[in-house]
C-alpha cells in the first residue's frame, strides 16, 4: 500500500477525544502534516472496524484507552502535488471518552497534549489545519449539548 501517489484512496480515522473541556492533540511525526498538531488517528488494517480502528490508533499514539460515543465527520483529505494527487485519505473522525491508560507520545506522534479551546480556536503557537479545528469545535459542541441536557 502507497500511502504518497496512492492507487486508490485510504480509509482511516480520527478521535476528538474530549476530556474536562479540553481535546486531545498530537503532533505529527510523519507526512502528511509532520509537525503540526492534530488528532490522533491513522489508517484502518484491513478487516478491523472504524471503531476498533480509532482505538487502537489512540492507544498506539497516546497511551490512551478511549470509547467511541459517536461518529462527528466523515471527511476528504486530498493534498495534491501538481496535477498529481499526493495523498488521499477518507476519514472517519469520532467523537471518543477516555476510559483508561496513562497519556504518553508513542508510535508516529513526537508529542501529545490536552489542548483548552482558546488554544484550536485561535492563533496560538499550536499550528492547526483548519479542517482539523472544524472537527474538534463539532465535537466540542456535541459535548456541550449533551452537558446541557444532563
């Protein structure tokens, strides 16, 4: 499988992991956007479900054993080079609650964090896609609604 010039598009999934008001950020190690933050997520394997799939990459990336509440976006992510296409990822990204583990950077992620919302919803010294802070704010609303409702 070519993840750059690919074939055919990937799947994969995204986890806006929402804990005390604050979402759970990584920072890319690897292309497509090394270095930038962005929710834990990456490609599903073949015969495994895109709820098992946001799991295990949030266990992989952060430490974190999470529990997917609901399904926020599904999403194109086309970055061309040219006339080519570079990348072409569908996402699946998840609304998830932490359930367990212990917050630490592993697999393709330099580092992770609990990010407050003045930090994705302005122009802060996290650098954001901002397609990546659509998803987080819809998750974070989807949080509030259901606070408000409680």
């Amino acid at each position: 499988m070519h993840r750059e010039f690919p074939l055919v598009p990937l799947v994969g999934v995204g986890a806006v992991v929402m804990h005390e008001g604050r979402v759970l950020l990584v920072r890319r190690g690897h292309e497509p956007l090394m270095g930038q933050w962005s929710l834990p997520g990456g490609l599903l394997e073949l015969g495994e479900s895109l709820t098992d799939g946001v799991v295990r990459e949030v266990r992989e990336e952060t430490g974190l054993l999470v529990e997917p509440v609901e399904l926020v976006e599904l999403l194109d992510r086309i970055h061309r080079d040219g006339e080519r296409v570079r990348y072409h990822y569908v996402i699946a990204d998840y609304l998830c609650r932490v359930v367990g583990g212990v917050l630490k950077a592993a697999s393709d992620a330099d580092e992770v964090r609990w990010a407050e919302r003045a930090e994705w919803n302005s122009h802060s010294a996290l650098v954001l896609d901002p397609v990546t802070v659509r998803v987080i704010e819809a998750g974070w609303q989807r949080v509030s609604q259901a606070e408000e409702s409680m």
